[in-house]
C-alpha cells in the first residue's frame, strides 16, 4: 500500500525464496547471486507495484547494492 504507480518498485520476479532481504539495517546477504532465477538468456521478468512487467538483467537489482536497493525496492 505504500507503492505508488510510477516508482518502479519491484513487487515479484524469479527469485528461490519468497522475499528478498532488502534491508539496509539487516545487512545479511540472503544470497541474491545464487537464489536469482534468470530464465530467459540470462534476463528475469519483473512484476513492479504499477503493474508493468519487464525483462532484466538481475544483477542491476541486486538488493544489496545501496543505489539499487533505494531505485527499486525501498518503498
């Protein structure tokens, strides 16, 4: 409820567990470079909270990244 449409924060793609730690105060890395599940020549589709779907490379969201975690999983 705190995503608004047009943040173009993630709300769901290929991942191996249901949620991804994208916590600055929980820096523990829940393993992103092994649980990422790219499907499609290296690219994962991406569900974002307004509902648009796209094709990435995982790597650009990596949750543990500080820049990556504001732009694309803090609410």
């Amino acid at each position: 409820s705190r995503l608004t449409p047009g943040q173009g924060k993630v709300l769901l793609l290929d991942y191996g567990q249901d949620i991804v730690n994208a916590s600055p105060e929980d820096p523990i890395d829940d393993g992103w470079d092994v649980l990422k599940a790219p499907r499609h020549l290296g690219q994962a589709n991406v569900l974002f909270a307004d509902g648009s779907v796209k094709l990435m490379d995982p790597d650009i969201l990596d949750p543990d990244l500080a820049a990556e975690r504001e732009t694309y999983w803090a609410p």
